[in-house]
C-alpha cells in the first residue's frame, strides 16, 4: 500500500492527492510508533518527506521525525555510553539532583494532570492539544503550581523552547 501511494503520488497524483498520501504515511507512522517500531516510523515519515511534506511547515511532521530520530538513537548500544551512570559517579549524581527537582516541583504524573487539566498522559502524545494545555497551564491561578513545574512541562511534555533570561 505504502508502495502504491508513493508511485500514484509522484508520478499521477494532483498536489492535493500527493499530501493525502504523505498525510496517510504519517497517520501510519504514528501506528509504527504505537507499536513500538521507530524504525519502520522513520522510514514512512522519510517518504512523507521525498514527497514534497516540509517537516518546518509540517508540525506534527517535524515532530515525529525528532521523536522517531531520538527513539533510534536511544536504542542504539553505544548512545550513553559517555556518561558514567554508576553508583556513586557525577552521572548518577546529576540523575538523583533532577529527580529531586522534579519530585519538589510534583512534577508527577498527577501534578502535571491537575495543572494542565489534561483528561490523561496520553494527551501530551497529541500535538494538536500542546497549545490548549500550555494556555491551560499559564492560566491557572492555582499559586501551587510553581514556575518550575510550568517549566518542566513545557521543555519535557509540550517540547517547547524556553528563553535563557
């Protein structure tokens, strides 16, 4: 199927029938991702992309490609090799100080849903709901949230950049 819809879409394709068929790859690469498989994601999403789909004016697509990009790269035997993670090292030093700050900050599963009003974690697999959960966040006068928890929200769930000042 992926073969066809790559062959129809270069060579007999309209413009909109070209990007149906892009869309249709990345709605299956999103399967591979469920399933586990980022290798088979990253190839779909990659002739998404030969077909003309620009991932910086394709959201959903440039953030796939990073998801599937660092799902490869995590499972590959040499990743972290470079960082000493043993007991007692800088590495598991460095781990043990983040989940501190992250556990301070209720940087859990049930702060983070409060926080945003997100009905459950599989919203932040939806890109589409970054925005509305971000805005939900920012908005809420709960003074327990602190601004490191919105922080750790926005860098680690929604993926967005925050300024260094």
């Amino acid at each position: 199927e992926v073969h066809c819809a790559e062959y129809l879409g270069r060579h007999q394709g309209s413009k909109s029938e070209v990007r149906w068929f892009a869309e249709m790859l990345i709605d299956m690469a999103v399967l591979h991702l469920r399933l586990m498989e980022p290798c088979k994601a990253y190839d779909l999403l990659q002739r998404a992309v030969s077909m003309g789909l620009d991932p910086r004016a394709h959201t959903k697509l440039e953030d796939l490609l990073r998801s599937t990009v660092m799902c490869q790269l995590l499972r590959e035997p040499g990743c972290m090799a470079g960082m000493d993670l043993s007991i007692g090292s800088e590495g598991e030093a460095l781990l043990c100080a983040l989940k501190t700050i992250m556990l301070s900050n209720d940087y859990t599963a049930a702060g983070v849903l409060q926080a945003t009003n997100a009905v459950s974690m599989i919203d932040f697999s939806d890109d589409s709901l970054f925005h509305k959960l971000e805005m939900n966040m920012l908005k809420s006068v709960d003074p327990a949230y602190s601004d490191a928890l919105v922080d750790l929200v926005r860098v680690f769930l929604l993926h967005r950049i925050l300024p260094l000042a």
